[in-house]
C-alpha cells in the first residue's frame, strides 16, 4: 500500500514511512510541538515545496525543528522592533494566516515572513495584556480601600444630604412666613384697623 502526504505530496509505502528515520524524526517533531503550533505544522511546510516535487522528509523535519525552536524561544523578533513574548497561540494564529493567505512568491525559502506575522499578533496581544494589567491594578486598589475611607465618604454624603434638606426647609419656611404677613394685613384692612393695631386717623 502507497499512501501520498497531502501536505508536501511525498508518495511512500506505509512500511516505508514506518522504518524511514527522517519521517519519523518528522513526525515525532510535529507532536513535539504545542497543540495549536501543531494543528498548522504540515499545511505550514508544504509551502516550501519545490514545484513538481515532493517535500523530502530530511527536509520537513529540519523545518519543523527550526520551527519548534522559533516556538520556544522566550522572545519573538523582528528587524530592530523591541522584542514580545513568545507565546503558542500567537504563532498558531500566524501559521495560519499564512497557510489561508500565503504570500504571492512559493515556494518559502525561511521562516522570515512566518516571524514578520508571528511579531505582529505578537504585539497584539502583548497590548491587550497590559490593557488587562491597569484594569486589574485599577479594580485592586479599588478593593484595598479601607473600610473606615468608606465609612468617612458615607459620612460626608450624610452630612451632604442633611444640609441640602435643611436648606430646603428653610426656605419653605420663609414662603409659608410670608404668606402669614400677607394674609395677617389683609385681616387687619378688612377691620378697618392698621397693622400696629391702631385705628385708622380720619380727618
């Protein structure tokens, strides 16, 4: 039985895969690497296939050491762009970008426009992690503060509330006053007295 790789088109026997020593060094590189590195690994190589050839295992397992040690590597680099850290999911996502948007010129000669993609998601995701750091600085100092803080600002907000009540009695207080004189004097008028209690002067 022959079986063909449908990602680098190599044709074998399936004993031949089984006792060839770069196909398995090949494979045992490809589960060396992490899940999500892995899922993308074989579509990833087979763009470096040569054209009307097959991808030879020597080679595919060369690639994918380089490879797992691109994804070990504590740092992603590009040019002289500060340095992100390495992280799986950020060269899974670049793999496979590639593999759905390979670049115009195939087959690939290096790693370097897989590294180009790797240090952008790279970067990223490194920003969405430092936006989750001051948030989560932000809600602990939040969580730090002292009961009796707490129990001060309560108090002032009682004190706050209390005054505006005050304040608003007082000038309900003050209309019903006025009110009272108005209707005082219009009492008096109505007796025929002045307000001092005299009677009013007829010439």
């Amino acid at each position: 039985m022959r079986l063909v790789c449908p990602s680098c088109g190599a044709l074998h026997s399936a004993e031949g895969w089984i006792n060839d020593t770069e196909a398995r060094e090949a494979l045992a590189a490809t589960a060396a690497l992490p899940p999500p590195v892995a899922r993308w690994a074989l579509q990833y190589i087979a763009l470096f296939r040569p054209p009307r050839r097959a991808l030879t295992w020597a080679r595919a397992r060369r690639l994918l050491v380089e490879l797992r040690e691109l994804v070990e590597a504590p740092e992603i680099r590009w040019n002289l762009e500060p340095p992100r850290p390495s992280r799986p999911e950020a060269w899974a996502q670049a793999m496979e970008r590639v593999v759905c948007h390979p670049p115009k010129e195939l087959p690939l000669g290096n790693h370097n426009y897989l590294r180009k993609i790797a240090y952008r998601i790279a970067d990223e995701l490194d920003a969405q992690a430092e936006r989750y750091r001051e948030a989560e600085i932000t809600r602990r100092r939040i969580e730090e503060m002292s009961r009796e803080e707490i129990e001060r600002n309560r108090e002032r907000m009682k004190d706050l509330a209390k005054s505006l009540e005050l304040g608003a009695w007082r000038n309900s207080k003050d209309v019903r006053g006025v009110r009272a004189c108005g209707r005082q004097e219009v009492s008096v008028r109505g007796q025929g007295r002045r307000p001092d209690g005299l009677l009013p002067y007829e010439p």
